[in-house]
C-alpha cells in the first residue's frame, strides 16, 4: 500500500484515496473541473466580443444547463443497462473532441454566435449524459464504510475546481484570448480517460439478458414514484437548494452592485467558499460520529441560513470572507448527506436512474430557485431577497423533518433470491405477457388489520421492483381468503423481479407471512396473457352440381 493509503486511516476524510482507482479518477476530475469552468468563463468573454446582446451572453448559461432537463433520466437509464466504463469513455471522447473544434475555430477566428451556442450545447449533452453514470460509478471504486468520505471528497474536487477555474481562466483570457481556455479544457478530459482505460473493472456475468432502454426508463420511473427513502431525500434535496440558491444567484451582484467591486473581490469571495467546503469536508467524518445525518443536515441547513443573513445585511468585503468560508461548510455538509443518502437508499440495479432523478431535483431546484430570488431582488431589494430565502431555509427543516434520510445497510440491498424460480409446462417466450402473479393467503380475522397494513408496505416493494399494477382482494363467500395479485410487463420482466427483491425487502414479505394462519401454505400461481391463435382457413364452397 503507498503512502497516501498509510496515511489515510479508515474512516478518515482521506481514507476513500487508498484506493488507486478512486484516487486517479479524483484527481483527474479535478483537473477536468477545472477545464470546463475555463470554458465557462472563456466562453462568456468570447461571446461578449462576439455579440453586445445580452441574450446571446444568457444563452451561453442555458446551452450548458439546458441538456440536462431532457438528457438526465435517458443517462441514468443508459448508464444502469451498459458498462459505464465503456459508456464513460465514449462520453468523455466526445466531450474532448468538441472542446477541441471550438478551440481550433476559435483560434482561427472562424466561430460565431450560432456555432458558440452549438459547441457549448454539445458539451451540455456531454455533461448530462455523464454525471448520472459517474455519480453511480463511486461505490463501485471504494468500500462502503469509505463511501460517504469519498462523496465529500467527489465534492470538495468541485469545490476546488471552481476556486481555480475561473481564476485561471481569466488570466489566460487577457494575455492570449478565450481560444487557450477551450484547449486546456479539451486536454482535460483525457486524464479522465486514460483513468478509465486502465482500470481493470470486474465484469459480472449476466444471469438474464440487459434491459431495453424504454423498459429501463419505465423501471426506473416506477422505483422512483413508489420508493420511499427516495422521496424523502428528494423532498430535503428540493427545500434546500431551493432557498440556497438565492447566495450563488446573487453573490455576482452583491460584489458589483453593492461593494462595488472588482472581479479579484468576486474571486475572493469564491475562494473563501471553497477552502470552507475543503474545511467541513475534513470535519464531517468526525461529525458523522456524534450527530445523526438529519441531524448534521438540519444543523447545517441552519447554518446556510444564517450565511444568507451575513449576505443581505454585511457590506464589508473582508467581513463577507467568514461568512463564505461558514457557507462553504455548510454546503458540502447538506450536499454529501444528501448524495450519500441517495447513492446508499436504492440498489446497484437502478442506482444511476435513482441519482438522475437526484440531479433533476438538484438541477431544477436551483434553476427555479435562482429565478424567484432574482426576481425578488429586481422587484425590491438584493437584502429582501436574501433574508426571505433565509428565513424560507429555516422553515424548512422543521416542515421537512418528516422526511428522515435513509441510513441503509448495503447488505439490506443486497439481492435476497429467495424466490424460487416459477414452474413452466414447456419453454416460454422470454418476451410474452403480460404476467399475472396471484398470492392465496389464508388470514384469520384477529389478523386481517395487522395483514392490510403490511401488505401496503409489500404494495410499494412489488411496485418497485416491476410491477405495473397490483392489488388485494378478500374472498365474498370465505372471509379468511386473500388474494393478491400483480403484473409485470413480460416473463423476462418478471424473471428480473425476481433479482431485484433485496433483504431488506425480505422482512417487510415475512411480516406479511408472520399473519398467515400456521400450517396453511401460501399458493403462488403465474397466469400468461392467451396467445393469438392463427384463424383456420374458411372452407371452400362446393361446387353445384350440374343441371
């Protein structure tokens, strides 16, 4: 073992480094970050020579966030039914090629505003095709017990990124032009890259055939809308980057407008929320010890809050700097909880669907966000906007509490297959159904209330794992019978419910059977939708006899 994994003792915030695969992807990330918020930057000065329309200046922010509204549950699917080391390194490629086009006609002088917008929407496509699939690709690299260190790590590299990107960028933009940005971006990616081409990634054998992509993305879907733990970091992902939007939104204005100053100032500020996140990232496996992850978000979200606050009414550049660097903590506190608690609440068979649906929730909270806090502010005042999201952050945990984040064993997701595989009279078409699955309990009456509440719980695990609908009915003429029954899509839909059924899912079925009336066994029975039939040829008239 080298020395950065002597050094890094499990548990602590480095110890995700010991891992040589992790520890290459991270620093190449960095370096990649670093390189796409050059472009940022350089594309924004580059369109401004190009055009003085402060709609094509906007529009260089919408090409870039744009794709990943309609692209990031299509990734997510992508990314669940390929090898995402393969699928990463064509998206990586891709992203490298067309930062490349742009900096070769930029540095001949043949870009324009519609050929601008173009790349830059192409490398939006780049950027919402990957983040599902690298998001789900952490687990893969470390421990679990290291896994919630090495997403505040993932977090800190974008943190650091930010602080030296735009920096660097716009020294690079004064002495040569924007044409050096987009190169060294494009550069970036093949650290990633050449990451990803040596790592040697165990491949599983399939036991059933991949998902198409439309029955992935229906899959997925359906996890989504009937997982619990899911809704519940979704609806705290949501109240929070909802309100904390307003400090990113109006941090630019607040610098120009009310301090008057420079884009060094603006530079400051920006650090100072980045060696904050680096700060909390190194605290939080300490923290993690002693409070609870609702506990460490509220306190946090808190936190954030009172930054808001520092933001609206303090209008001393040097006094803003502590302010950052509090904001800084709190941010990578809420966002590795969360992330951690999104990655940890679903298993490894739609885990880049889940987190898509994640990054949807992280994406549109923040663009919504955004557009009520400057609104607000352009209707009143910088200080009204900021001190309403305030005070909005507050209220939220308290409304939100309700919502507990997941803390989930990966042995509870692990694959239970304790259902034994169906009985079939001949061979079947892996690709006929629908499949009808029907349940025969046998439920006294002193259990029928016990029995109706856990099969709710049981209602949402079939759900989830593939059903298209589901249903409980009792017997008319024999009171003590229930039937329940489900469909799935196909025979092979169904056969992969039957790999998708966890341990942890495991116990809400044996609460359900702990009601079942002893000795009597529970029937399980397949129904197959009735084939076509090919119609018999209608007979031919007989001829009539002669006359």
């Amino acid at each position: 073992m080298d020395r950065v994994a002597e050094a890094a003792a499990p548990g602590s915030a480095w110890s995700p480094l010991r891992y040589a695969t992790f520890r290459w992807l991270w620093l190449a990330s960095i370096a990649s970050n670093i390189g796409t918020w050059m472009h940022e930057v350089g594309a924004g000065w580059l369109m401004t020579s190009l055009s003085s329309n402060p709609l094509h200046v906007a529009l260089i922010q919408v090409a870039g966030a744009l794709p990943m509204f309609f692209l990031a549950l299509p990734a997510g699917a992508l990314a669940d039914i390929v090898d995402k080391r393969r699928y990463l390194l064509v998206v990586q490629l891709w992203m490298a090629l067309v930062a490349l086009a742009l900096a070769l006609l930029s540095l001949n002088g043949l870009i324009g505003v519609a050929s601008l917008l173009l790349l830059t929407l192409a490398l939006g496509i780049g950027t919402a095709l990957m983040m599902p699939a690298w998001s789900a690709l952490i687990p893969d690299l470390v421990g679990k017990t290291e896994l919630p260190a090495a997403v505040a790590l993932s977090s800190v590299g974008i943190n650091v990124s930010r602080a030296i990107g735009p920096a660097l960028a716009g020294i690079l933009v004064s002495m040569v032009g924007p044409w050096l940005t987009f190169a060294l971006n494009a550069v970036s990616f093949f650290g990633v890259i050449v990451v990803l081409l040596l790592w040697r990634r165990p491949v599983e054998e399939a036991v059933l055939p991949a998902e198409r992509f439309f029955g992935a993305l229906r899959a997925g879907w359906r996890y989504a809308r009937s997982s619990q733990p899911l809704q519940a970091v979704l609806v705290r992902a949501l109240a929070f980057f909802l309100c904390a939007s307003a400090g990113t939104a109006l941090l630019p204005l607040i610098v120009r407008s009310e301090l008057q100053g420079t884009a060094a100032d603006f530079g400051l500020l920006l650090g100072s929320v980045g060696i904050g996140a680096v700060t909390g990232a190194m605290l939080l496996p300490r923290l993690r010890e002693r409070v609870s992850r609702d506990h460490l978000v509220a306190g946090a979200s808190l936190l954030y809050a009172l930054t808001l606050l520092a933001l609206a009414f303090l209008r001393n550049l040097y006094a803003l700097v502590p302010a950052m660097l509090l904001s800084g903590a709190a941010w990578i506190a809420v966002l590795s909880s969360l992330q951690v608690a999104a990655q940890t609440a679903v298993p490894a068979w739609v885990r880049a669907r889940a987190l898509a649906v994640y990054i949807l929730v992280f994406f549109g909270g923040m663009a919504a966000g955004s557009l009520l806090w400057g609104s607000i502010a352009s209707h009143g005042s910088i200080s009204l906007a900021l001190m309403l999201a305030a005070i909005g952050l507050a209220f939220a945990v308290p409304l939100t509490w309700k919502f507990q984040l997941p803390v989930t064993e990966a042995e509870d997701l692990a694959p239970s297959l304790h259902w034994p595989t169906p009985l079939v009279s001949e061979e079947l078409d892996q690709e006929r159904g629908p499949v009808m699955v029907t349940v025969e309990y046998d439920i006294g009456p002193e259990n029928a209330v016990a029995f109706q509440q856990a099969m709710r719980e049981l209602e949402r695990v079939r759900r989830r794992n593939g059903a298209i609908s589901w249903g409980l009915v009792q017997d008319s003429a024999n009171p003590r019978q229930w039937l329940e029954f489900f469909f799935d899509e196909s025979w092979l839909e169904h056969l992969r419910h039957h790999q998708r059924v966890t341990r942890g899912e495991l116990k809400v079925e044996a609460a359900v059977r702990k009601q079942q009336t002893p000795g009597v066994e529970i029937r399980v029975r397949h129904y197959l939708q009735g084939q076509e039939q090919p119609q018999a040829p209608e007979p031919e008239p007989e001829p009539e006899p002669e006359a």
